[in-house]
C-alpha cells in the first residue's frame, strides 16, 4: 500500500504495466482494498479500547512503547480510511477517474485527487513503518535499561523525517517536471 509503484493506478502518466492492472477488474481490486481495509480499521480500533478491568481513569503513566503503539495505531487508521476513500471514489465515481488523460487535457482535480490520496496513504503505511522501527530499538532498549520518554523527541524526528523524506522522493520520481507528464 505504501508503493510508489501503484501511484499511477489513476494518474495521467501510466505506463504498460499500470495500464494492464487499471483494465483488469479494477472493481475488483477497489473492492478488495476497501474489504481488507475495513477489516483493519475495525480491528485498530478494537486493539485501541479499554480491555477488561482498566477503566481509561487508571491506566498507568504513558511510557514511550505505548505512546508508540498509540502512534502505530493512529498511522494505521489514518491509512486504512485513505485506502477506504480512495477505492470508494474510484467504485462510486468511475466518471471522475476516467476524466484523467493526459491527451484530452482534462481538469486539474483527478489527477490532484490521485496524487493527493497517494501520498496520504504512502505517508501513513511508511511512518507506520518507521514507528514498527522504533518500537523494536525501544523494546531493546528498554530490555538493556536505558529508554525512557526522552527518546520519544527522536523518533518522532526519525520517523516522521524519514517518511516525509521517502514519500517525496517517491512522488518526485514519478511526477517530476510535471504532474501531467
């Protein structure tokens, strides 16, 4: 999901290959990413709620490792209803998707939509990623005695730097000089 690669599935400059997937039962796939997506937001959410016999007025003091599962969490809902959204408007909206041509010169907002809900979830899965990261350095750390809260400032600079840095890369790769070309 967080493949520069599927970017061009409703973008202007598609190649053979994305070509290939946009004609091959693209209700199919939408259906399927809005499935499995579901399925994970509701499971997110669940993770996320009081379990049985902690009222939300005790939990213990925040510690890094669970203020990072909170983050992991957040990352994956936010992606999770990127996913939703974007397959909805493809299913619901097949007009809109199939004005994107980089022959007929068509409105700005496809391509802006396509774009734009391509570095949301890009962004999301891969800070989601870096937090998985940063939970497992502070698992060790905290294994070896010597994580605390303090070491939360950096991984939020490494994580969110980190994807912020991949997903312009990525988007700058594909798009660069132009959107439509």
């Amino acid at each position: 999901m967080a493949s520069p690669r599927l970017e061009t599935y409703c973008c202007p400059n598609q190649d053979a290959a994305t070509q290939l997937v946009m004609n091959f039962q693209p209700e199919v796939f939408c259906g399927v990413c809005i499935g499995s997506s579901s399925i994970n937001l509701l499971l997110t959410v669940l993770q996320l709620l009081p379990k049985k016999g902690q009222s939300p007025r005790k939990m213990p003091k925040a510690s890094s490792s669970s203020t990072i599962l909170l983050l992991i969490s957040i990352c994956d809902i936010l992606g999770s209803l990127g996913m939703i959204f974007r397959s909805s408007v493809w299913l619901g909206f097949p007009g809109f998707i199939a004005n994107i041509s980089v022959v007929n010169g068509t409105s700005v907002w496809p391509s802006v939509f396509c774009v734009g809900s391509a570095m949301w979830i890009q962004l999301l899965y891969s800070a989601g990623f870096w937090w998985l990261f940063c939970y497992a350095v502070d698992s060790y750390l905290v294994v070896r005695r010597s994580a605390g809260l303090s070491t939360i400032v950096l991984y939020h600079m490494m994580t969110w730097g980190l994807a912020v840095m991949l997903c312009v890369e990525g988007i700058t790769l594909l798009y660069y000089p132009s959107l439509s070309r």
